[in-house]
C-alpha cells in the first residue's frame, strides 16, 4: 500500500500532519504562558497559532482523505479512519477554543479554555500513536537508503500525484 501523493517517494499526508500539531502545542504554551500571568500579547499570539493550526490541519486531512480513498477493507483502512477521527476531534476541540476567543477582544485564554486545550492535545498524543502504527502498515516491505546512499542525485519528478496499483 502507497500514498497516492507524494514528494521523491515519500508521502506527504505524514510530513501536513506535524505542522498542525507542532502550532497546536506551540499555542497551548503560549496560552499557559497568559494563563500563568505573563504579557496579554501571548494569548493573542496563541490564538493565532491555533489558528494556523487549523488551517493546516484542514490541508492535512484533504492529503489525508486522498491517501485513505484507495486503502482496501481491512487493519489499515480502520488505523486510518481511527487517525483521521482522532485528529478531527482534536481540531474540533481547537476550533471550539479559537471560536469562543475570537469574540473578545484581546483572544487572551482562560483556564477553562488552556484545559480543553491539554485534553485536545491528549487526543492528539493518541493520532500521533496511531500515525506511527500507520506508517508502519504503509511501509511494510519497503527498505530505503540508509547513510551516503540516501543522498545521492534525485531523479525524476520531486512531486508526484500517483494511483496505486489494483
């Protein structure tokens, strides 16, 4: 089993994914940080991470969608939708917090808004479990360069929207 898009070889729904999730911690720090009493501008500085936490989730779950469209019946088909839940409950509970800010005016976060913040995080932590176990199934059979070897000229296309074999 592949993934349909790819760049030199290497899926790209995997590499989408940890933008949303890096801007995710990013701004549950941020939003402990105003929590914790420090300057008003970190609440607004979390609230837009969030936001571009969404934002590319959304673009990672269309690649994601993509690859999950020709994966047949089975262990890997269910990993996948599982990943895709997970992590669309976890955006869910960001979106919530980001709506909820974006009506007042300085977006700073409250206590109630930094837990469901950590407990979406947790959600996360889990979609990151069952990304790894996907990787795996998607791998399975594939042996890559290792060392030098792996940086040898590249050839051919650097992105590539391919169908899998049937």
């Amino acid at each position: 089993m592949e993934s349909r898009l790819r760049v030199q070889g290497h899926p790209i729904q995997p590499m989408l994914v940890t933008f949303p999730l890096g801007l995710f911690v990013s701004a549950a720090v941020f939003d402990l940080a105003d929590v914790a009493g420090g300057p008003a501008f970190l609440g607004e500085v979390g609230y837009w991470s969030a936001v571009a936490a969404l934002v590319s989730a959304a673009l990672a779950a269309v690649a994601g969608m993509v690859d999950l469209w020709d994966v047949r019946a089975g262990r890997t088909r269910r990993t996948a939708i599982m990943f895709n839940l997970v992590n669309a409950v976890m955006a869910a509970l960001f979106l919530l917090t980001c709506l909820i800010r974006s009506h007042s005016p300085e977006r700073g976060a409250t206590g109630v808004l930094l837990v469901t913040e950590l407990v979406a995080l947790a959600v996360g932590g889990v979609g990151v479990r069952l990304g790894a176990r996907l990787m795996r199934q998607f791998d399975r059979g594939r042996m890559e360069a290792s060392g030098f070897e792996a940086l040898g000229p590249v050839g051919g296309s650097t992105v590539e929207i391919v169908r899998p074999p049937a």
